[in-house]
C-alpha cells in the first residue's frame, strides 16, 4: 500500500551524475549506505564514501515510505542509515561522516587533521554548521508572510534572509582568521580554497549539501539569496570574496558535485518547503523554531 505521507511522492531514483555513481554501486559490500538521493544529510554520507573511495553498497529506500530492511537497522526509518560490516548500524549523519574517517584511514585523504587542537575546532565548526547554518537556511526557505492579501511589507523575509547571511559570515569569519594551537592568528588560509585550507575536511563536507542547494532561494524568494556580487560587499567584501571562492571550490569538488540529481527534481521538494507545506522531520523542526532534528 502507499504511503500517506505527504512528502513520499517523489522521483523514486536519482538522476544525472549521481544516477552514475549509483549504478556503478549496486553489487554487494560488507558496507551499505541506505540513501534517499534527495537527502542533504545523506549527501554528507555520501560524498565522504566517494571522495574517499570506500568500496560500499548503495541502496535507495523512501525514508516516508520506510521499507522493513531500514526498520530493522533503525526503527526510526531515518537516512542516512548504514550497515557496517557485520550488519552492525550507525545514523546520524556527523555520527557517519566521522565513523567514515576513523574506521577507512587508509582511503584517500584524511578529513580531519592530526593536531588534537585543530581536530576539535573542526568538531566546532561542524556543529556550528548544524545548529546555526542549517537551521537559518530552512528558516529562510519556509518563511511565509503573514498577511500577503494586506500588502506584507516582506520586513519578516528580509530579517530571515540577514539571519541566513550572517551565519555565512561568521562562517567566513573563521577561515580569514584561524588560530593555531598556541592561540596566535595565522593566515595560511585566507585563501582556501576549503576551511582548512588547499583541501576539503569534514567541516566542508557537512554543510555543502546545502551550499549546492542555495539556487532555491533564487527560484522560491523574491529578492533571492542576497550575497553580494563580486566587489559589491562594501565593509564585508573580504568576508564575501572568501566565501565566494570556498562556495567555488565546495561545488566544483567531483565528490559533492556528482551525488547531485538534476534540478528539476529536487524542485517539488523544495517547493513544498517555500510553501511551508513540507512534514520532514527537518520542516517539522523549523517550524518549531527548534534545530536539526
């Protein structure tokens, strides 16, 4: 039977360059990925197993339609959900990401530094990505005005969408000005690309699902996204210009880049969420005024 969820009707596969990725990981590993193709916090999962060539087993399941072989991983039905070897579970996705770097040393590079100090201000900048960065962003996406048939000023999208932007700042803000594990200001890294530097870490991987997924403001808002163009910052042109160029460098990265679909379809899902109509776990909580679920 269907289910009734309102948001299980979707594509049911991926499409576009991650249609290739899944098709060329259909044969059976002691590792398997129960993915939604649509799912930001799958695509954290995900693109760690491709930009560190974990060999692995994708499966796509409906997370509002949850087939009985997730339930019995997770009975929440949740993706990202993974079978370790020996059928053991994880979820959540930082939880994933981590148990990723820590469990494959030996596959490609590693997402985390060595140093203790900088190791745990990665862990802070994750989790700044997932209380304040991701929460913003669906804030931003599922605002409605209040009164549209009285001439809404649209005073309420504008506070959201600052509210977003600053957090990109402050984001920014840290990889202009990182310390070392003495404290003092370094500069090695007012370049980048990525947070730490010439390579992408785990910090990066965690919040370009929805770096990739910015376009929805320019489809969905009316007055877009808001980040200045090129020389256009004013006093916040060095913030910008740095987060322009790590925006560059997260959605060229092969492995964010192609575990995307095509665009057409993510549009029915984010447009439920500019409706404010959306009943994901994540909808649910924004509208709550709570975090990440």
């Amino acid at each position: 039977m269907p289910s009734s969820h309102p948001d299980s009707n979707l594509h049911p596969t991926a499409t576009g360059p991650a249609a290739h990725i899944v098709a060329a990981h259909q044969s059976p590993e002691p590792l398997k990925l129960y993915s939604g193709w649509f799912c930001p916090f799958v695509q954290r999962v995900w693109a760690i197993l491709e930009e560190k060539k974990i060999p692995y087993q994708y499966i796509e399941v409906n997370p509002y339609d949850k087939p009985a072989s997730l339930l019995a991983l997770n009975p929440r039905g949740l993706v990202p959900t993974l079978e370790a070897p020996n059928g053991k579970p994880l979820y959540e996705s930082n939880v994933i990401c981590e148990f990723l770097e820590d469990a494959y040393p030996g596959h490609g590079m590693r997402l985390l530094p060595e140093d203790a100090y900088e190791r745990a201000r990665c862990r802070i900048w994750m989790d700044f990505c997932g209380k304040r960065v991701v929460p913003a962003f669906h804030r931003f996406l599922q605002w409605q005005p209040s009164a549209p048939a009285a001439g809404d000023d649209m005073s309420g999208l504008a506070t959201v969408r600052e509210e977003f932007l600053k957090t990109l700042k402050e984001f920014a803000a840290e990889m202009l000005a990182t310390t070392n594990d003495a404290g003092s200001d370094v500069s090695a890294n007012t370049t980048g690309p990525f947070f730490l530097g010439a390579n992408p870490s785990l910090v990066d991987f965690v919040i370009a699902p929805w770096i990739v997924r910015l376009w929805v403001f320019e489809t969905f808002k009316e007055g877009g996204l808001g980040i200045p163009e090129a020389g256009e910052g004013g006093a916040d042109e060095a913030l910008w210009a740095r987060l322009r160029s790590w925006k560059d460098a997260v959605e060229s990265r092969p492995s964010i880049r192609d575990t995307l679909s095509e665009n057409e379809h993510y549009l029915p899902i984010y447009k439920r969420y500019a409706d404010d109509t959306a009943m994901s776990e994540m909808a649910k909580a924004s509208r709550a005024g709570r975090g990440v679920p």
